[in-house]
C-alpha cells in the first residue's frame, strides 16, 4: 500500500455529498451518513479500485434503524433502562442488527455508555441513566444483540462502546466541555461499564470530545494506551467522534495545525478520524516532516484490516438487499418487541387520581374501549407540544434529527402513532379528545454566519427558544 491509500484507509467521511471524491481520490476506508443508493456506489467504486479493499459503512442506528424509512424505532436507552431487562435489551439490539444489515451498514455507532449524572446536559436521554453497574450490564446485552454469533454471520453488525471516557461528566452541563474527572473516579464510574463491554467483545470503541484536565480525550495516551490496551488487553479499533482531529486546531486549540493534529492524534492510539477531511494531507506532511512514522500508520491500518476480514468483507462485502429488506425490515416480530419494550419502560412519575381514565372496559374489533353501561363520557385535555410530535415520538437520532438528508421530512407520519393518535384511537366513541400544544418548546432558524464553519464542517443548527 502507498501512503496515501495507507492514510485514506484511516479516514470515515460524510457521504451525503457523494461518494466519488472519497473512494477514488482520498482512498476512504470507511463512510457513514450515506444515502441508500449511495452505499452501493461507494461499494463498487472501492471494488474497483487499485487494492479493491472493501469499505465499512458505519451509521447512528442507536435505537433501531432510525435513517430507514419503515424501520422499526424502539424507545431510547433511558427508556429501555427502566425496563431493567437485559434479555429484552438485547432481543432488541438484535432485531435491530437484523434489519440494519439488510440495507449495506456494517456498524452502528451504539451502544451510549456515558453516565448521566447532570440533568442539564443535553444528551441525557441517550444514556442508560447514572448506575455504573446497570449501564454496563444493558450495554453488554447490546454488544451481544448487535454481533450476534459472531462477525461473519450475515446478520450481524459492529457494536460501538461510546463515547470513551467521561464525555458526559460535564461542567454546568455544556456538552464537549471539560471533563472535571479524578483517575480515581474514573475508575470507579466511568470505566467499569467500557471495561464490561471489552471483555464482552465490543469490537470498537468511539472516542469522547471532551479534554480532562486540559487534555483532549483524543490525545490522552493513558486511556487510549496504557488503559485500554495495555491493561484491558482490548486489541479493537478506536475511532474519533465527530471532526475531533480538527477540533484539535480549531476549538480545544492544543494544535498549531492539521499536520501536528493528525501526528498526535495517531501517537495517541486513534485508529479511524471521523468527518476530518483535512487528516489525508495532514497525516502525510507528518511522515514528511518526521513528526509521524509510517510504521505508526501501519499499526492503525493493521487494526482496521483486520476488523474488515473479522466481519468477511474480503469474501462478502455485504451490499444492500432489496430482498431481505422487504421480508425483514419492519416486520410484525419486531413491532411486537417495540410494543413489549415500550411498556415495560414505562415510568409514572406522579398519578393525582386522573389514571386511569376508565376503570372497566372491553374493546370492540377497532380496539377502540367500550365502557360498561351508564358510564358517562368525558372530555380530556391533552396538554403539550410532544403529544402530537412525531420527532419527539421517535427520541433522538431519528428521522429528521439532522442526519439523514434522504429523509427531510423525516419518517413517514402514517406510520408514526403519537399519543394524541393513540388516545384518540382507543378512547370511547362518545368522548371528546382534545389538544392544546400549549407552547413552542424550540424555533429553528438559520444561522446568520452561514452554514459551515470556519474549518469547512457544516455548522450546528441554531435554536432559538420560543
């Protein structure tokens, strides 16, 4: 291998732009984020190329395949947590894997690991909630879901442990901020649940955004190294967040430049760099300059090899299949699960004597309830936005949450039933159902800087509170 097609091997891009300028001419080993239609073309373009070596194709399938339109959407890990049921846990991530794999994805950037001890950071719900030991017991039912029997089974896709380690162990709440975190308690809250997982066979590990002590975690060569592989013997493949490499310069500014990012972030054990473009010519001007060996590339590109001949792509790049989609995806196994899962998460938090709304009651064929003769009927007042949203219906990382440019308007409506809908499908014919939505909770606008940022990454959405 040359070294650019070594370096190129070490990058994961966007595709929703394309896919030609990342196979042919940076040699990308990895892409995620890609139209259906551009995962097969992604795939015969690296069939052709010069070493033929296939691609892995990673997404956000976090709680079910939520960029497929019909897939099944099971409830988010909080939700799934307060089933305390690792066996459900991992039927669903099963399930989950089964129809993912269908559709040319090779790997699902879940489970989420991260320890949710701060109510105001923002990505509480994606978490399992605050116990160590629950955490690592659910997320290793997950590994076990997703992998299946193991790798080259057809069925089966990369698990991801995330993000690694105490990203979520904010200050004030201020998400990627830093991370004021002891090694001691990191080793007593935040390492057990990825140390769990490792040993359950996690093959992947996604690296945090945040800096410990002034250290951005993608340069923390004790978690990375002595930690991770030194001391848990895990012999997986790290990947970066989201542009980490380049938050390096840019933001955590503990880099003069692309070329002293890229040489640091591969000393310090970084295998995969996410959606940082700029690593291709950054991580060949290193070489050049000394700053980098290429023997230090090879052992990154070695672990990346070897998880693509883990999984058969060599023997089976495993395309997408129009056939196994139409028998697997969304299937009534899988909504039942759903349906199962849902229930068991429920948590009634404070119950005044209004549930439940009806003591007795049969159903006629429609399910809708049939109350017991001179039962009155009532008039209910459904308060607040989420009742009737179906982006908040499905949780984050799902439809139109930003990803998934093939899907602008998210999941199809008729196949999303809110609580609105399902209250109104189920309560007596003569009751009255109505809906205030009361307030906008958040207003999208655009940003007035322009859409990317000054690194050329596409800048966050701006919400403007109601």
């Amino acid at each position: 291998m040359t070294l650019p097609e070594k370096v190129g091997q070490m990058l994961q891009l966007d595709a929703k732009e394309g896919v030609a300028h990342l196979v042919e001419d940076l040699h990308v080993g990895s892409i995620l984020h890609a139209a259906p239609e551009r995962i097969g073309q992604a795939m015969d373009l690296a069939a052709a190329s010069r070493l033929g070596i296939p691609l892995l194709v990673g997404e956000d399938c976090i709680h079910g395949h939520s960029f497929w339109s019909g897939a099944t959407i099971y409830p988010t890990q909080l939700a799934m947590a307060a089933s305390w049921d690792p066996l459900l846990v991992e039927r669903v991530a099963r399930a989950t894997a089964v129809e993912v794999s269908t559709t040319g994805v090779h790997w699902t950037f879940s489970p989420v690991l991260c320890i949710a001890r701060d109510l105001r950071w923002g990505r509480v719900g994606e978490t399992f909630g605050e116990d160590p030991h629950l955490l690592g017991e659910l997320a290793s039912a997950m590994v076990r879901g997703y992998q299946g029997e193991g790798l080259t089974d057809r069925t089966a896709v990369l698990a991801c442990a995330k993000h690694f380690a105490g990203y979520s162990e904010t200050q004030g709440g201020r998400d990627a901020s830093e991370a004021d975190l002891s090694r001691r308690k990191l080793r007593s809250w935040f390492l057990p649940p990825f140390e769990r997982v490792a040993r359950e066979g996690c093959r992947t590990f996604m690296i945090g955004y945040q800096s410990i002590d002034g250290v951005p975690v993608t340069l923390n060569q004790w978690l990375l190294r002595e930690v991770l592989r030194d001391e848990w013997g895990w012999t997986g493949t790290l990947v970066t967040d989201w542009d980490n490499v380049g938050r390096l310069v840019r933001e955590q500014r503990v880099c003069a430049d692309d070329t002293e990012a890229a040489a640091r972030a591969v000393r310090a054990g970084n295998d995969l760099v996410m959606t940082t473009p700029q690593f291709f010519a950054g991580a060949q001007r290193a070489v050049a300059r000394g700053l980098l060996t290429e023997a230090e590339i090879d052992a990154a590109v070695r672990r990346i090899l070897t998880l693509k001949f883990e999984l058969g792509l060599f023997e089976d790049p495993r395309r997408p299949d129009p056939a196994r989609q139409a028998t697997d995806i969304g299937t009534a196994d899988h909504a039942a699960l759903n349906l199962d899962i849902a229930r068991r998460g429920l948590v009634l938090l404070t119950n005044d004597g209004t549930l439940p709304l009806l003591d007795a009651a049969t159903a006629d064929p429609s399910g809708r309830a049939v109350p017991e003769a001179d039962t009155p009927a009532r008039r209910v007042a459904v308060i607040g936005p989420n009742a009737d949203a179906v982006d908040a219906q499905l949780g984050d990382w799902a439809g139109a949450s930003g990803q998934a440019d093939w899907l602008p308007d998210g999941h199809p409506r008729h196949l999303t039933e809110t609580v609105l809908d399902g209250l109104r499908a189920v309560a007596p014919a003569d009751w009255s159902i109505t809906h205030a939505p009361g307030a906008r909770i958040a207003e999208f606008a655009p940003d007035p800087n322009g859409p990317l940022l000054p690194d050329g990454q596409p800048a966050p959405e701006i919400v403007v509170p109601a």
